[in-house]
C-alpha cells in the first residue's frame, strides 16, 4: 500500500530517518516487510516535509518518482536538520494516477497529512461522503485518489476548528460506515502533535525522553519500538504518548 513515517523531537538531519538506520524509509520503499494484504514495493512517488527551525509552516518536497532513484535526495537529507518530518513513499492503487500531487504528505498551513491504504469501492462508495464538501475542495483536490480525499475530509474539519484527534477518528468512522472492508492507517501533524490510527495495516512507535517517532514499520532493531494494536488511535508530543481503542467498524 504505502509507508509512512513521523518524527518529533530534537533537531536531526532528514537523513537520521530517510536513509541512515538499516530499515530507513528509503529501504521500506523497496523492501517492506509488513504490506498486509497489498503491494510488494513503494516505487510510486515519495514526499518529505519538515518544519524549518523558528517556521511554523513545513517545507514540502515530492516526485512521482521511486525515492531510491532520487539522485539529489541523499545530499539534500544530510544537509537539512529539522525538529519535525513527516515522510510517506507510495504504492498506487491500481487504476489511480501515479504524479507527484498523488504523493503524501498532503498540506496546508501548519498541517501534513498521510494516508497508508485504500478506501474499498472507490470511489462509487464514498461519493456520498465527498459530497458533504464545499465543491471548490472537490475541484482542487490534489489528485483524484482515496488518499487526496481523505485528505480533503480531514481539513474540512481542521477548518471548522475540529480538534486533531478528533477530526481523523470523524473521518475515519464515516469511511468505514461508507466503505466497510477499506484500510485507513491516517497520520497527521502540525509539527508539534502527532495523530495516527491503525485500521488495517501496521504502526509502530518509539518514545524517548524529548523525542517520539511513529512508522509503519521499525526503521532498526531498537527494543523500544512498540507495536501499535490494529484498530487504535495513538496521539504523541515529544513528552506524552496515549494509544487508545477506536470503535470497531
């Protein structure tokens, strides 16, 4: 499907993530070890963002390319230090427009958003759904995909000044009543929370005192890392960590 990954915490290079551990994004893009039921590589675009020190909005960069082919990224990565990234490497769903806009992570303002799955029926059973939006959301999504939408119905709420969990687990419910089966591992941050659910595919998380990185899959062999349970919603900040139930679908 996809993997996606968010870090909070001290500044670091993009690299300590993208590139440096043993199973960095970049390794999970071509060797993934848990898809759960779709996909064998992420080779279908990648996108990193990260809030520059003292800047309350992110620095976005995407392609529609593999990561591993991105000949400028490696430098790029050493070289930018941030205290906040959120990162995503893609594997299309079939029949859906490989581009960069397809590419997470999704953003506006403060936020970014990830979506590792796929909405069951698309789009057919979730058009009612899309229809609650204003229509210029619709006619300006970033790429006509699952992902974008969601997107969509996340920062709808985001606008209507929805809290942040509360807005994803919303999102996440109406889906789920509207396309029963779908697989929607959402991650979102406005680089100084992270909220993620894990309805379908893997999540881990590793705390650490002033520092808290959530990931679909653990980038080393590192004990702290800690599996996220299917079907849970986890909110993190450098300093707290709550993992909590969702409603079942």
């Amino acid at each position: 499907m996809c993997r996606h990954l968010a870090y909070l915490g001290g500044p670091q290079p993009l690299s300590a993530v993208l590139f440096e551990p043993p199973h960095a994004l970049v390794r999970q893009a071509w060797a993934p070890r848990d898809m759960r039921g779709g996909g064998t590589i992420n080779a279908d675009g990648f996108g990193v963002a990260w809030y520059p020190p003292g800047h309350a909005e992110p620095v976005r960069y995407r392609s529609a390319a593999p990561m591993w082919s991105d000949a400028a990224l490696p430098a790029l990565a050493s070289a930018t230090v941030a205290g906040a990234v959120l990162a995503a490497v893609r594997s299309a769903t079939v029949g859906m427009p490989v581009t960069e806009t397809a590419a997470a992570p999704f953003a506006e303002g403060p936020w970014l958003f990830s979506h590792n799955g796929v909405v069951r029926g698309w789009p057919e059973s979730v058009t009612k759904v899309a229809g609650r939006l204003p229509v210029q959301d619709l006619i300006t999504l970033d790429a006509p995909t699952d992902a974008a939408l969601l997107w969509a119905l996340v920062r709808d709420r985001l606008r209507a000044g929805t809290p942040t969990a509360e807005a994803v687990t919303e999102v996440l419910a109406e889906v789920d009543l509207a396309a029963p089966g779908s697989r929607l591992n959402l991650l979102l941050t406005d680089g100084r929370q992270i909220v993620a659910t894990t309805a379908g595919h893997a999540l881990s998380v590793r705390a650490a005192p002033g520092a808290v990185l959530v990931s679909s899959e653990p980038l080393d062999d590192d004990a702290a890392w800690q599996a996220v349970p299917d079907r849970h919603l986890l909110v993190a900040t450098p300093s707290t960590l709550t993992i909590t139930p969702l409603g079942r679908a």
